[in-house]
C-alpha cells in the first residue's frame, strides 16, 4: 500500500470511528430522553438489552451520514493543506487519491446487505418485544400470534377459514375447510370444531368431511382425522414477526407468496424486500458524493462542504422515504419505488466526480 492511499485511507477511517460513535451516542441520549416516562418504569436490564439490541438499527440508520461527513472531512483536510495538489502534481488522478474511500463504500455497503439480512431482524425482534406495551394482567395487546376470523390459502390452494387461531399452541377452532380447482366445481368441504397440529401433520377432530364428484355427495363423520392434504408448517399460518424489519428476505419471500397465494397485495413487503438491496448501497453513493465534493475545498471552503453535505443527507434520505412509501402504496412499482432515492443522487455523485477531476 502506497503512502499516500494509507494516509487517505487512515484520516478517513479515523474521522469515520468519531462521526459514529458520536452520532450513535447522540441517538441514544435523545431516543431515552424522548421515551424517558416509558423507561424509568422498567427495569434497567430491560433498558440496556433494548438499547443492546437497537444498535444494529442505529447503525443502519447513521453510517451512511458518517461515511459522508468522514469523507468531507477527510479529503478537505487534504485539499486545505494543498496535500491533494502535490499528490496532483505528482501525477496522481482524483480517482486514484480517493479510490480508497470509495472501496471502503462498496465494502461497506455489501456488509451493510449481509448486517441488515442476519443481525438486524433478530434484534429488531427483541427490541420490539422488549418495548411492546404490557397491559395491566401481563399480557401484550395485538398478539400477533392470536387471530380470530382468520382466512388462509394454503400452498396447494386449499382454503381455510379458523373461527379463532392461535400460534402459542398450533391449533385452530371453529374450522371450515374448502377445496376447489381453479376452473372447477367445489371439490371437498371440511367443517370440524379443531385442527391441531401434532408433531409433522395436522389433525380435525369432531366433524363432517365432505367430497363432491361427478354430482354426487359422500359425507363421513369424523370424531379425528388426520389431515395429510394441508402440507404447510404452522409457521407458514402465523409468525410472531409482523413486522419486515424482523424479517430476513428469505423469510420475506415466503410472505410475498403466502399473500400471491392468499390473492392479497404483496406491494408492502416486495418494496421492502427491493428496499434492502438499494438501501445497502447508500454508504458507497455517500463515499462518492462527500469525496468527490471535496476535492475543491480550498476554493468553495470547509464549513461550506460541511453545510452542502449535511442538506445532501436529508434530502437523499427524503428521497429514499418518500421512493418507499410510494412503492408501497403503489404510485410507483416496488422497485422503482425501492431505488428512487438511489436513481436521483447517485449520478449527482458521479457528476461531482467529473467536474472535479478536470479541475
């Protein structure tokens, strides 16, 4: 490694480890100051394990502005002390002098896509149960795992309709089972007062399957049944995790199809599933922007690069927000809607690029 890359390559990385140790520190002040009524009730275990555990979120949240701000920082100080000349009139490109940084960025993002597809879910999953509301008796209100006059399409098109369903115990009451091709007459009817799930298959107990074929009616009464036709796992009815933040895009995908299945939209979660991809490359369109944007700093000024990159971050996260949101509610496609953040600022970092390195 030549000298000059590790001289750029350690301010950046210096100034890097300070702008996310302060700016997380200052979340979290402000995040417990906000919600101190909630949390001087708890216990601090409880505090410290939710604040453990939003960590991964916050860093999802702010190494994109660190990368920034330490990119601004770094290769304006370099600028100031007219270090970038020398290494200029050395012979040295733009590209050259900030390619460190801006390999830093694309490993960052990639690490960024692998951090929010296997840390974060499971520790937005704790930090969601911790800071669920208790009700008086103990019990957390919105169970995600109860549901009363719950309708499923199972993978094999059967419907289920469950008077009430619980996932605590894999068991449904009040079951109406319904099967019929796509371009065809009913096929089978199944009403039973439970459906249970005992070790690899699902059990009726204490009803009436019907068949229908060729006009003809076959009704059997059944105190229990084995119910080998319904192959999906409990998990595949109700998962304690409703939320996508929790959710891998493994776990994702298994979603969207469950609701293709079901005919429901699968808008919200195909736009988060894109949204995880596009949004792990914000890092290295940040290490492009900051870099390039500061190679002229002795003409437009620190304190002046400092103030542009702080409006470039709010209106690119702005962007990003808003590009979500209308790919979920559908005024764009998931994953237009999912990169329109990227798609508007992204080749603002490449035009940076060129008007500094003919300079």
């Amino acid at each position: 490694m030549k000298l000059y890359t590790r001289l750029v390559l350690g301010g950046f990385l210096g100034l890097l480890t300070l702008c996310v140790s302060s700016i997380v520190m200052i979340f979290v002040v402000i995040d417990f100051v906000g919600n101190s009524k909630t949390w001087l009730a708890r216990a601090p275990k409880e505090v410290l394990g939710y604040y453990l555990d939003y960590l991964p979120h916050i860093l999802y949240l702010i190494l994109p502005i660190a990368v920034l701000l330490a990119a601004v920082f770094s290769i304006g100080n370099l600028s100031r002390h007219l270090e970038l000349v020398a290494l200029r009139s050395a012979g040295v490109s733009i590209l050259r002098i900030i390619a460190p940084i801006l390999l830093f960025g694309a490993i960052a993002s990639g690490f960024m896509y692998w951090f929010v597809d296997r840390v974060m879910p499971d520790a937005n999953h704790r930090r969601f149960e911790i800071s669920e509301p208790k009700s008086q008796d103990g019990e957390s209100g919105g169970d995600p795992l109860e549901k009363f006059n719950y309708l499923y399409t199972a993978s094999d098109g059967t419907i289920l309709y469950f008077d009430f369903y619980t996932g605590h115990r894999n068991s449904g009451q009040g079951i109406t089972v319904l099967k019929q091709p796509k371009h065809g007459d009913l096929a089978m009817r199944i009403d039973a007062r439970t459906l249970t799930w005992e070790k690899d298959h699902w059990v009726l107990r204490d009803g009436t399957r019907r068949d229908f074929s060729g006009g003809k009616l076959d009704a059997k009464a059944f105190t229990e049944m084995r119910f080998p036709e319904f192959k999906d796992a409990p998990k595949d009815l109700l998962d304690d995790r409703s939320y996508p933040e929790e959710m891998p895009v493994k776990e994702i995908d298994r979603r969207i199809a469950i609701l293709k299945r079901s005919g429901e939209s699968s808008r919200f979660l195909e736009t988060e599933k894109y949204f995880r991809f596009s949004s792990s490359l914000v890092s290295l369109f940040m290490a492009l922007i900051g870099a390039a944007m500061s190679v002229n700093t002795i003409k437009a000024g620190l304190a002046r690069n400092f103030g542009i990159a702080l409006l470039i971050t709010f209106l690119y996260y702005v962007a990003l927000r808003l590009g979500l949101v209308m790919g979920q509610n559908g005024s764009l496609s998931p994953l237009v809607g999912a990169w329109f953040g990227n798609l508007l600022f992204a080749p603002l970092g490449f035009i940076l690029l060129w008007k500094a390195a003919r300079v």
